[in-house]
C-alpha cells in the first residue's frame, strides 16, 4: 500500500507537465485501453478536489503491479539511446524498451544526462505521453535530475555547497537554487535530488564537500535557504494542486557522512541521543517543507537505514 504522502506527491506529479512540447504526432504509438478508458474524468484527475478525495478515487483503481510500478525508479536510457552523449541529438526511441520500463517502473525516471536539451525534451516528451495516453490511469512520472550546486543538466554550475556555505550567506544560496528551477522547469524536470544534509565530520569520507560542513545549525540554514529557492514560485503550465515548481530531496536520513573508516556506504557508529542532538537538527530546520526526503543506504547503530522502522516511521512519518 503506497503511503498517503507517496499519493500525494504521485498525484500531484498530475499537475507537472513539461512546458515545452514538440509537436510531432509519431512520438510514440497509441497503443492501449483507449476503448477500456471511461468517458468522463475520474476523481483522481480532477485538480479541483482535495488530496484526500483523489487518494480515495485512485487506490480502488490501481492494480498491484500498477502501485508497485509507481515506487520503482525508471531511468531514461530505457527508451533513449546513448543518453550520456552529449554530441549525440538522435530523436529517436526504443518502443519496445519504452513499454517496458513503464510497465515496471513508472512512478519516477532518472534523466540526469547531459544530452543536447532537444534530444532531452524529445525524450522526457516519449515517455510522459505514452504514460498519459497508453495506460490505464494515465499517470505522469516524476522525472529527476541532480542539481547539488546547480543544474546537472548542462546548466549553470555554483560553487560546491562546502564553499557556498563558506559565504554564510543563506539568501546568496536561494538566489542560486532558484536558478536550477529555471533551468530545469523548462525541461520537465520536476524533482531534483538536493540538498545534502550529511555533516562533514569524517573527513576521510570522499564527500564532503557535497555538504554545508560539520556544524549542524549552518547546514540547517543554508539547507533550508535551498529547498526555498528549489520550491517556492509556480510552475508554467500547471494547475493550483501544483505547491511548488520543483520537489527539492532532503538527504541521506539520516547520519549518513559518518561511515566508519571514511568509507562511503560503511556503517555509522552512534545512539539515539547523538542522533537527535547531532545528525537530526538540520532536517527537523531545512526539510519539514522539502517534498521528498531520500534514505540513507547505510547502517546506524547497526540497522539498515532502508530497514529502519524507528528511524522512517517513528521519525519522519509520525513527527515529521
């Protein structure tokens, strides 16, 4: 059973279309449940109605494989070729690769590729079609990208956020955030995996300088200056369900830049009062407005984070 907050930003990925369009009618071929698709427009896509009314429209219809579906990441390579070439502007997809990886996988798509932006759109186009207007409830995906210190995309690149950090300078921070919405919107991305909330205090581990440092209350300011310039204005091309123009991602929750021996993934030493004192300040500041929040894959105090009931359900879902 998906969560209400997974529903959540699954129905509102409704409102996120890409806000440029080619205008091709062979994208892809029209190919399913057309006849099967009732005549009027189901609850779930209405974005008049509440949240919770959608949610309760939606579940009944959604089959297993179709929620399953919708909690497993995609990635773009499924249907396009040579996605990392970035002399490479062939528009051009794979059908059979595409039905595929919708078929399993179709709640969000990795795209941070640094193709030429037309292959890029032409891509991202494909696959929000065939999802909208090939399957059975018609549900766009989310389509991800990086944009840590700037859009990974072949866009503008800021200082790491170590060094942006060094500025002290929270609104210096959103003002360059801001700047990776611009330059992802228009592509039909719609969530970016960003910011990092490790603490820089292992310094063996190989990234810290994706970090705002090892003070937790500066990576609690400049984290949420962040997520305010990710999130805030309104997307092109949406509807009011529509609460930001871009999902920003809180991570790795949490105590993730600790690993033992400095080793990326390693286990992370700690108890509950370190981890409430120390690693979970900069969330509680930086995240309780973000719209997603991505795991750690490590181990704390010797539990899996992916595994971790106490830290996923008795922490985020129920005080978050």
């Amino acid at each position: 059973m998906l969560s209400p907050r997974a529903l959540g930003a699954l129905l509102s990925a409704l409102a996120f279309s890409p806000a440029v369009v080619l205008a091709s009618d062979d994208l892809q071929p029209r190919q399913a449940n057309a006849a099967a698709k009732p005549s009027s427009t189901p609850l779930y896509k209405n974005p008049k109605a509440s949240i919770e009314d959608r949610i309760k429209d939606l579940l009944p219809r959604m089959s297993l494989e179709e929620k399953v579906s919708q909690l497993i990441q995609g990635d773009i390579n499924g249907w396009i070729v040579s996605p990392w070439d970035p002399l490479d502007n062939t528009l051009s997809h794979n059908a059979t690769g595409l039905v595929e990886m919708m078929k399993y996988k179709s709640g969000s798509i990795w795209a941070g590729y640094q193709m030429p932006y037309e292959k890029f759109v032409y891509a991202v186009e494909v696959g929000q079609r065939y999802l909208m207007e090939n399957t059975t409830l018609g549900i766009p995906a989310l389509i991800q990208s990086e944009g840590l210190h700037g859009f990974t995309n072949n866009g503008t690149i800021w200082p790491s956020p170590i060094g942006l950090a060094a500025s002290f300078d929270p609104d210096l921070l959103k003002k360059a955030a801001a700047t990776i919405s611009d330059e992802a919107e228009g592509l039909g991305i719609n969530h970016i995996f960003a910011p990092v909330l490790d603490l820089g205090r292992e310094l063996r581990w190989g990234r810290v300088e994706e970090g705002f440092g090892e003070d937790p209350y500066l990576t609690g300011v400049m984290a949420e200056a962040y997520v305010d310039g990710l999130q805030n204005g309104s997307r092109r091309n949406t509807s009011s369900t529509a609460v930001a123009r871009m999902a920003a991602t809180c991570k790795h929750f949490a105590a993730f830049g600790s690993p033992q021996g400095g080793l990326n993934l390693a286990p992370v030493a700690g108890g509950e009062r370190e981890l409430r004192t120390i690693y979970l300040p900069p969330f509680q500041k930086a995240c309780m407005k973000a719209l997603s929040i991505m795991s750690a894959y490590s181990a704390y105090d010797g539990v899996p984070a992916p595994a971790d009931y106490h830290m996923l359900v008795d922490i985020v879902r129920n005080c978050g």
